[in-house]
C-alpha cells in the first residue's frame, strides 16, 4: 500500500511539473524603416536589449527588420515599439518620438531633415 501511495505521489508531481512548462519566449520582426546607418542599428539594438525580457536583438540594415527574442510574460511588442520609437525611430506602426528624434546624430536623420544642414 506504501508503495502505491508512493507512486501515485511521484507521478503527480511529474505531472504537475510537466503541466507548468508554459511556452514564455517569443520572437517577432519589427519594421524599423527610419533607419539610417549602423549607428541607428546599434541604438535600436541598445534600447531593445535594455528591455527587461529581451533575449536577443539583431537589427538587420539592408532589410530595416529587427528580429527580437524575448520573453512574452516579462515584455510585449508593444513594449518592444515603445523602446524603438522612444529612442527616435519608427517600429512598425509605431511613430517616433520627437525627442527621441531630435538628439539622434545627423547620420540618422532622415536625409530630407539633413538636407542644408
């Protein structure tokens, strides 16, 4: 009878323990197309990876796409656009912010705003 219970135990918690493996990581691509030069590539990636719950950020230049990896119960995509557009850059459907904007260096401004300047 011991055993029984033992093992009725045992695999209760093998079961519990297998029931809480939730799927926490995601990964997605975020539109940046305000992106300039690697120096924009560095910043999104700084800002993104400041993130509690990011994993990895890699910006890819040529094709103004930033893949991120992170944890969905820690941060969201919102979240993620939010760093980009608070750092000066477009995410997606997510606007710039204007501040964020204005204290990027002249190489990662928009060449109609480097224009005569």
């Amino acid at each position: 009878m011991f055993k029984q219970t033992s093992l009725a135990m045992v695999l209760s918690l093998v079961l519990m323990a297998c029931g809480k493996s939730e799927k926490t990581a995601s990964q997605v691509e975020i539109k940046v197309p305000t992106i300039q030069c690697g120096s924009c590539q560095a910043n999104v990636e700084e800002a993104l990876k400041a993130l509690d719950g990011v994993k990895s950020a890699a910006v890819d230049l040529k094709t103004k796409i930033a893949q991120v990896s992170f944890d969905d119960v820690k941060t969201s995509l919102a979240a993620l656009e939010k760093a980009i557009a608070m750092a000066g850059y477009d995410a997606n459907d997510t606007k710039r912010d204007s501040v964020g904007y204005a204290n990027l260096d002249a190489c990662c401004k928009l060449p109609e705003d480097r224009a005569g300047k």
